[in-house]
C-alpha cells in the first residue's frame, strides 16, 4: 500500500516538489490567492446568470407584445 506524501498547494501549483518545509506565509499566499478566485469566478457567474435572466426576459416580453393582435 503506498503512503501518502504531504505536497504544499505551491508545490502542486508549480508541478514540483520542493525539498525542505514550506514558510507559513507562502502557503497563507497561496490559499489566499485561491480563495479569491473561487470569489471571482462566482461572482462573474452571478453576474452572466443576471444579464442572462434580464435578455431572455426582455426577449419573453418584446415577442409577447409583437403577438398581441392589432387593433380592430
């Protein structure tokens, strides 16, 4: 069965093993780094799920009023 090695998420990040332990600063960069693009790309998804809401609503509402009937 084989171990389990502890990697650093900026050993993983860089695609090599670094020899020695990782400073505490570097790792809290690392994480922080991370966090905020978890933050970012949620955020731009909420905003595409808006804009998307907004342009099928307005498409909704223009097709209705092009199928209302003419006046008599």
């Amino acid at each position: 069965m084989a171990k389990a090695l502890d990697v650093s998420t900026s050993e993983l990040l860089n695609g090599e093993r670094k020899e020695g332990a990782q400073p505490e600063h570097t790792e809290a960069m690392v994480a922080e780094a991370l966090q905020h693009s978890n933050r970012s790309t949620k955020l731009k998804f909420e905003k595409f799920r808006q804009v998307s809401l907004i342009a099928l609503s307005a498409t909704l509402l223009f097709s209705w009023v092009m199928l209302l009937p003419a006046p008599a």
